[in-house]
C-alpha cells in the first residue's frame, strides 16, 4: 500500500471502532472508550508514519513485506501497529452488550 492507502486503512479502522462504543454505554464510559480509541490509533499512526517516513510500506491489513523484513526498526513498527490495534480490539470486545 502506498502512504495514503495506508493511512486510509488505518482511518477506516479508527471508524470501525468507534462504531462498535456500545450505544447503551455511560456518557462517562463513551467518553473512556472514545479517548482510548483515538490514543491507540494515533500511537499505531505514528509507527505508520515512521514506516513511510525510512521508505518502507506495509501491505494489506499493516501486514509486513518480505523486502522490508531484514530492517529491524520495520518489524519494531509493525508490532506496535498490530499491538495498538489488538489493544482496541481487546477492549471492545469485553463490553457488555445490550442490557
């Protein structure tokens, strides 16, 4: 994916989350669940930037591509991108459902 793509993704990610705040949800717990989101997309944001920033890129789903592997600092980015990620992830999947 070139640096736009990417970023796009990660946009369309962002969304996806946010979408999944339970609409029952305390106005405090939207508040957490909301700020927890844009905290963990922004810091996967930020290792993206550093991939496109050494001239590296990520292929679909911030996968990594053979040619970049051998650089240290790309599988570094990667695993933060997944672990931001993951971290959304984890955390909406606990909240309740409908009462």
């Amino acid at each position: 994916m070139n640096k736009e793509q990417a970023f796009q993704a990660l946009e369309i990610r962002k969304t996806r989350f946010l979408s999944r705040i339970p609409a029952h949800a305390s106005k405090m717990r939207r508040r957490f669940l909301e700020g927890m989101v844009e905290d963990e997309v922004g810091a996967a944001g930020k290792h993206l930037q550093a991939v496109y920033e050494s001239r590296l890129e990520v292929g679909p789903d911030f996968t990594g591509l053979a040619e970049h592997l051998n650089n240290p600092k790309y599988t570094f980015w990667l695993e933060g991108i997944r672990r931001h990620l993951q971290e959304c992830e984890t955390i909406l999947a606990e909240q309740p459902g409908e009462p």
